[in-house]
C-alpha cells in the first residue's frame, strides 16, 4: 500500500478497496520502523491523523468526494499547526505549539487530508542539506551517508521512501526543488504569491513560497491544488483564478518551445548531470517540444545578489524571537540585555546566526546601498532576463542542481560552498517565477534532477510537461532499496 501514489489512493478510496483509516495506519507503522534510519520526522501525530482518518471515510460513507479526501500527508515543520508543535527545525521553537493552522494547513484539512506529522527541515529554512537543523541531520534513503538535501529535507526524505505519498514544502532559494532533484521526486515552486503565506514561520518573506512535494507531477498537481488560491490574511497573495491543474495534465507538447540557457552549461556542472539534461531534452523533442538556445546573462550575480537579500531579510524576520513572547528564553537573566543576548545566542544554530549577523550588517546605514540596494538592483536584471526569455520560449529547463547529493559534513567547514550549488534554483525565487524539479537519472546511484520554469501563473504548464515527460520515461518510478 506503501507504493501508491495520491492519484492512486484517490482511486483505492473511491472503489473501496482500503478506507483511509487502514491505509493511515499502514503509513505509521511504516514511519516508526524505517524513519529512526532517516530522521525525516520531528513530530509524529498519530492520534489526529487517525482522527482525520476515519472523519475522512465518513465523509466518504456519505457520498463525498475529493482526490485528496483521506489521503495521508505531512507538513514541513514551518506551517504553523494548532496546538502541535512547530519548531521550524530550531531549538528556539522546540517548546512552540503554534495558536492556529496556516492557511495552507487549514486548505488541506477542509479538503479532507490526513497529517501525519511534521518533517524535519534545516533551522529556520536555511541551508541546502538539512544538517543545521536542531533535530539533526536528514538522511538521504538512496544513499544513507548522502545528504537529502535541503532545507526541505525530512518532506524529501519521508516520500522518496515511501513513508507517506506527498508532502508540504518551501523554497526560498531551492528547497523544495534541490532537495527533490536529490531524493528523486517531483517538486514545484509555484509563482510568489500563488500560495498563502499565512501561518509560514518567515525566512525571507519576498522569496518564500510553499508548494508540494511528491513523486510524480499528477500528484504535485492534486496537491497544489488543494494549497493554491488568494488568501485575505497574506497581503502579498495574489487574487488570481486557480486553474484545474490535473484536467491540465494532458495536453500536447508538440510546438511547445523550450529554451536552453547557454550559461547553465558551464564550469561547475557535472558533466555526467549535463548528460543527462541533454537526454531528458531528446525526450521532449520526440514529444514534439522545439529546442531554442537563450542566454541568462546577469545569472552569474544571483547567488551574491541572494546570499545579500535573504540574510538581509532574515535578520529582520527573527528579530521576534527575543526570548520575551514566545520560544526559548534563557534561565536566570541578569537585565533585558542579557535576555536578549542569551536567549537568541542558546536559541539559534551557527548557520541562522551566521545569517543574522550578514543580513544585519548588509542593511546598516553605512552599507545599506553598497549590498542591500546593489542586491536588488541585480534582482530586477535577473527578472528581466527572464521576461526577454520568455517572449521567445514557453519554458526554460536545465539541471536542477549542479551536482547529486553530497555526503553528510562534506561542505560543513565551507559555507560558500554550500551557497554556490544553489546556482540554477535561487534565479525563480528572485524574479517570482514557478519552476518545477522532476526526475532525469541516476549518477553514481544518486537521483539527478531536471528543472522546468514558465512564466508567471504557469504552473499548469509545468505540471503538464513533466507529466508527459513521465508518461514517457521512469526515473521516477525507481524505488530506493531497503524501502
Ligand atoms: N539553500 C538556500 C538557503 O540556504 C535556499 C533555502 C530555501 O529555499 N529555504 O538560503
């Protein structure tokens, strides 16, 4: 039961052949065995998924339906869940049980969703390997020495082992996509603005945005269905229609014009993954898509454009975790100073204190326009690169990441180098645009990913390419052994 899909599990339900209830367990006693060698979950919430379980097959006894009505899920511990724990991966938040559901909880639990628990993440969303979380670090079930990647982790993890079918995630700078490119799943930015941010624990709130995690588009599609739409409590979602993304699924790909940027074919791509890449745009072109070269050329400032907006941004959002309201507070202050001090330095890891103290400096008076302003300057060419390419092509597609996963500690001694593989994902999240990771092979047994972005709104572009690229091939098939 393990192995099904979303779309599979709607159908199981549907017919009777299993009630959600008896799937939900399934999936626990799955967790309880496997997870200890991935570390995927921080919470388990057996007795609301249960709940939920059993109210969804009544609901179904009924007459209702729903693709995602009794299906089992989990959440990245960043979407604040009411009464549960919400710990943003920081010791921090290890004792916060968050007043009310973020919107996107609250959109999947009306839709009639299970919730299995909350996924392991790097602290405060920061990081592209999931080990600065304070749970510890993630494991990648392909290749347990291996990274999962980041900071979406535990969701990454949890499904490439088929310990739930699909899960919650955020990508500010690649999260959901890198750490899908290294787990072999699907995964989809959608466009800023697309998703509620409302009840998401901020990192930097210009580029967050939550999408869905799983192993094929057709499930991506079922679940950003039930997570899209304007919400009145985010000021910065949009008032956009949502359209039906799995009726998109299926359209032609013949004349579809893909363009293939000249720059994410350098220096620093393994040339095994620029392989691959290439193979997977063979695929599209028998499915009838037009190849078109195009240049991105201010992509080369994207990484320090970012690595100076989201630190700056960063230090903002955290400054709330004083020790006064809510989170850790340290014992016995000597003055408010000290509270400060000590709460936020026992709070929070190296890397969000690393974060806080770059974001800080790159928004003080005396360097305000040298990094901050210069960042954005950069940000806006970055956008309209995009926007001449897109006048000339429907999507654009290169490699995901521009190496498989790393062993775990590889890159620990070395911040930068860490920030550099996030090269061809952070571009989307500084002009707002939705971009997609599915499967395109295996290097050295470690999963590959290939990267799709459209336009803005296109999300249903997305999905319905990749869905035709997997009717076609069946990377994302392949099942990691041992789960
Ligand atoms: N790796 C990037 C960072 O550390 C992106 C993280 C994310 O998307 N949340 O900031």
């Amino acid at each position: 039961m393990h192995q099904l899909t979303l779309a599979e599990i709607a159908r199981g339900l549907a017919d009777k052949k299993f009630s959600s209830e008896e799937l939900t367990k399934v999936l626990l006693a799955r967790i309880t065995q496997l997870d200890p060698q991935l570390n995927s979950f921080i919470s388990l919430t057996e007795e609301l998924a249960l709940e939920q379980a059993k109210a969804a097959d009544a609901r179904r006894a009924k007459g209702e339906s729903g693709a995602l009505l009794g299906a089992p899920i989990a959440h990245k511990d960043l979407f604040c869940t009411q009464g549960i724990r919400t710990s943003c991966g920081s010791k921090m938040l290890d004792n916060f049980k968050a007043p009310y559901d973020a919107t996107v909880v609250s959109k999947l639990a009306a839709a009639g969703t299970v919730t299995l628990g909350k996924t392991n993440m790097d602290e405060f969303a920061m990081g592209s390997a999931n080990e600065s979380s304070w749970y510890g670090a993630v494991k990648n079930p392909w290749n347990l020495e291996h990274v999962p990647g980041g900071s979406s982790g535990g969701s990454a993890a949890a499904v490439a082992a088929r310990l739930l079918p699909a899960a919650t995630a955020t990508d500010t700078g690649g999260s959901i996509r890198q750490p899908a490119a290294f787990t072999n799943l699907t995964g989809l930015k959608p466009t800023y603005g697309r998703v509620s941010r409302w009840g998401m624990i901020a990192y930097a709130s210009s580029l967050d945005q939550g999408g869905p995690l799983a192993r094929t588009a057709e499930d991506c599609a079922i679940l950003l269905q039930g997570m899209a739409g304007f919400d009145p409590n985010d000021s910065t979602s949009i008032d956009e229609p949502v359209p039906d993304y799995t009726a998109g699924l299926n359209g032609s790909l013949q004349g579809l014009r893909i363009g293939v940027p000249k720059e994410y074919f350098g220096a620093g791509l393994d040339p095994r993954i620029a392989d691959l890449i290439q193979n997977s745009i063979k695929e599209l072109q028998k499915l009838g898509a037009v190849i078109k070269e195009i240049s991105l050329p201010n992509m080369q400032h994207a990484i320090p454009a970012y690595y100076v907006i989201a630190p700056a941004e960063a230090s903002s959002n955290l400054s709330r975790f004083d020790g006064v309201r809510f989170g850790h507070r340290c014992a016995d202050p000597k003055n408010l100073e000290d509270l400060y001090k000590r709460s936020r330095g026992e709070g929070f890891g190296a890397e969000v204190q690393r974060r806080i103290m770059v974001g800080a400096y790159a928004l003080s008076a005396g360097y305000y326009d040298a990094y901050y302003l210069k960042a954005q300057k950069i940000r806006r060419l970055v956008k309209n690169d995009f926007m001449a390419a897109f006048n000339e092509v429907d999507v654009i597609l290169g490699p995901t990441t521009p190496n498989p996963a790393w062993k775990l500690g590889a890159k620990n001694s070395d911040p930068v180098a860490a920030y550099l593989e996030d090269v061809y994902t952070i571009t989307a999240n500084l002009a707002g645009l939705p971009g997609l990771s599915m499967p395109a092979g295996f290097v050295d047994g470690l999963p590959v990913g290939v990267q799709l972005l459209a336009p803005y709104f296109q999300e249903g572009r997305l999905l319905n390419v990749a869905h035709q690229y997997q009717l076609n091939t069946d990377w994302h098939t392949r099942t990691p052994t041992g789960f």
